[in-house]
C-alpha cells in the first residue's frame, strides 16, 4: 500500500487532486464526476489523465461542458443520452495488456455478459450509464429495455436471454417492482437501481429505492437514486471475484 499513499499517487492540479493509482487498487478505470466543474477545469483534468497515459471515463457531462472540450480541438466520445464522455484517441480497454486492469478485463472476460434492464424509456438515460461505464471497463453488455411490469409479458419474453448474464442491473422508477421480479427468475446477482422517475408520490426516487430495499426476493443489491455508474462499477467487482 506504501506506493499508493505516496505523492506519486496522484497529481495535484490545484483545484482537483487526480487519482493516478485507481485502476492499480482497483483493477477499474479511472472515472470523473462531470457535474458541478467548469468546463475549463474538466478539459484540464482529462487532458492531465492523458498525459498520464490514464484512461478516464466523465460521467454526468453536459451537452455545454462536451461542446467546449471539442471546440477546444479535443477529439471526444460523447454520449448524450448516457451523459458520458471520453477521449477519443484513449486505448480502448478491451485491447489493454500488461497491467493490473488488463489483467481485470482478461478476467472479466472468461464470464457471461452483465444483462442491463430498465422498466421504461423514461429510465434509459440511467441504464445506459450504466451500460457505457460497463463497456468502458471492456464488459460485454446485453441490453433489455422496457421491460417493466406494467406489461409483464414484455420481460418474460426476454427471460431465457436474461438468465444467461452473470450479473443482471435492473432499473426502474415509479414503485421500483423490476428487479424484485427479476430476483425471483434468474440465478445471477442483481443490481437494483432506482430512479427518480415517477408522479409524486415517488418522491423522486425514494418510493421505488424503499420497494427495492424491502423486496422479498434475495439476491438484490440496491444503489442509489439515478447511479448507473454506481451499479456498473459494483457489477465489474463481482465479475472479477467469480
């Protein structure tokens, strides 16, 4: 542990101290937080990771904030939907070799895909973070949208397909039932996201996160409102203990 609390360890920038050493202790890629930095101070920490030869993956990017760093010649990968951003000329992980995370994406490998499940379209944005920073990290992702049980005969269609992942992320808003139902179908680990869809007795996500808590299907972990991300980093971790 002694090299990762040296100053060697991170690079210090003033207004932000990078962590250089994540994927090292981690074996994932290095990830930004988008949201409340200016542009100018998100152009100058991905650049910073680049000249580190670290990849980094922004999460939660405004259209704003993508729009700057391009016009700041900066070829990026920029996901609106996703609010997901990277630098486009950055070694794709699936072709990494050599390193700690090479060595985490190999592992990964050898297992089935990570199914990502969301109940409505009004959840994708959250699912598909989820499913870019899975892609990100070299995770082969199987996409099943629109699920929900609203329509129950929509998600056992899609069961037998579901059953294969090794982890299933399941997202939904409103009442937050899916992955309670989704436990009760398959062998996997499941992942359940709420969201902050919903009318207001939702309570911006706080009704289908007290569902999810409280589901008498075992098997589920629960994350935060809206964190995609979240789920997708706790999806790779369990692919690489397996």
């Amino acid at each position: 542990m002694k090299k990762f609390v040296s100053k060697d360890s991170f690079e210090d920038l003033g207004f932000a101290k990078l962590d250089v050493s994540r994927e090292s202790r981690t074996g994932t890629s290095e990830a930004v937080y988008c949201a409340g930095k200016t542009s100018e101070q998100l152009l100058k920490i991905l650049r910073k990771f680049r000249e580190k030869g670290i990849r980094v993956l922004g999460t939660r990017c405004s259209r704003e904030q993508a729009e700057f760093i391009a016009n700041a010649g900066e070829k990026i990968c920029y996901d609106e939907l996703s609010r997901t951003i990277s630098l486009a000329d950055e070694i794709p992980a699936s072709r990494k070799r050599g390193s700690s995370g090479g060595k985490a994406l190999q592992t990964v490998a050898k297992f089935g895909p990570v199914a990502v499940c969301c109940a409505g379209t009004a959840d994708l944005p959250i699912a598909e973070e989820a499913a870019k920073t899975l892609e990100f990290n070299g995770v082969k992702v199987v996409r099943q949208y629109d699920v929900g049980i609203a329509g129950l005969h929509r998600l056992l269609s899609k069961v037998e397909e579901i059953r294969k992942a090794s982890v299933v992320i399941a997202v939904a808003g409103m009442e937050g039932a899916l992955p309670g139902v989704i436990a009760g179908l398959v062998k996997a680990p499941v992942i359940a996201v709420p969201t902050s869809v919903g009318y207001g007795a939702s309570f911006g996500g706080i009704s289908a996160l007290l569902t999810m808590l409280n589901t008498c299907a075992e098997g589920v972990t629960v994350v935060n409102i809206d964190n995609g991300f979240g789920a997708a980093i706790a999806a790779f971790r369990m692919l690489q203990i397996n």
